[in-house]
C-alpha cells in the first residue's frame, strides 16, 4: 500500500531537484550573478536548509502531525516555484531563499508516515527503497530541468525564460500533492498523537 506515497516522494524530490541543478545556470542567466554572488546565494540556501532539517521540522511535526506537515511543505513549493520562474530581482529571490528552504519539511513528514504504515520487519527494506528513490530523483532531475533550461534559453527559442525549469517543479509538486491526497488516511488528526 505504499507504492503512491513511494511515487509522490520520487516527485516532489525530482521537484525539489531543480535548486542543485540549475541554480548556477538561473541565476546567471536571469541575473547576471557573478560566481561569488551564486556562492553566496548557495549558502544562505544551505544554512536554510540546516535550520528548516535542525529544528523547524521537529516543531511542525509537533504542531501539525505528519500529514499536514507535508501539506505545509508542498505549499511552500507551490508559493516558491512560480516566484522564481518570473521574478527579475535576485534581491527578491535571495530572501525568498529561506521560505523555499521551508519546503524541505515535506520529505521527512512524508517518511515518516510511510514507516508508521510499515511493519516492524520491514523497516528495512523500506529504508533500502527510499534511498533507492531518491537515487532516481537525482538521476531523472537533471535529465529533466536542464533539458527544460536549454530549451528555454535556447536563442532561436520562442521565449526567454531561464526559470522554466521551476514551472516544471510546480507540475512535478502539484502532481506530488494529487497523488499524496488521493492516499490520505480516512482520518487525519493534528499533532503527535497521528495514526494511521
């Protein structure tokens, strides 16, 4: 019973993907970054993402309960990822770092919801099929969102538009979000007392 949550987690981290894949190649092209500038950037993202897998998830899981914790974190993504296909400020897309950083809540939230609907002897094996998913999401997403970026800013392309690939991202998410609520629980219940 776990291959949709299997499936939605293989697509929101194929998503996700798209900030170690293309980020050097977006922001130079949409904002003419320098590489120290795409460093820094790459850093305010990691100690972002440090605080968000340090501390925040642990609070939201306590808060909200797995199950909405994921939905919190799609949300982020869903808010982030037209942003930055659009946005022409790297000033704007530098404090928006830290917000799309929040979408990393998702990942754990929904792990830990497949490990619960799993047995004990099990645990395992799931383990060995979820660092096997995130595998093929590190192999499928730069397949996909540099195809996607090249063809964007392409020079015989009928657009310009370097943050194409974080409308593919959005698709990626969306799509992640149907499939995680056609495999809701019948019942959700805020906070640490969750079952399912």
């Amino acid at each position: 019973g776990l291959a949709g949550l299997l499936l939605v987690l293989l697509l929101f981290q194929m998503a996700t993907n798209v900030y170690p894949v293309i980020w050097a190649y977006y922001t130079q092209a949409q904002f003419n970054w320098s590489p120290a500038m795409i460093g820094l950037s790459l850093a305010v993202f990691g100690i972002s993402m440090a605080v968000v897998q340090g501390g925040v998830i642990r609070l939201a899981i306590a808060r909200f309960g797995d199950f909405y914790t994921v939905i919190l974190g799609f949300t982020f993504s869903i808010m982030a990822f037209p942003v930055l296909a659009f946005i022409t400020n790297g000033t704007v897309a530098l404090i928006l770092t830290p917000i799309s950083a929040l979408a990393a809540m998702a990942g754990p939230a929904l792990q830990a919801i497949m490990s619960k609907r799993t047995p004990e002897n099990a645990q395992g094996e799931l383990q060995g099929i979820l660092t096997s998913g995130s595998a093929l999401a590190m192999i499928l997403a730069p397949l996909i969102m540099t195809a996607v970026f090249a063809a964007a800013t392409h020079p015989d392309g009928p657009v310009f538009l370097p943050g194409a690939p974080f409308l593919a991202a959005l698709l990626l998410t969306l799509a992640a979000l149907a499939l995680f609520w056609a495999n809701r629980p019948k019942k959700q219940k805020k906070g640490p007392t969750e079952t399912y």
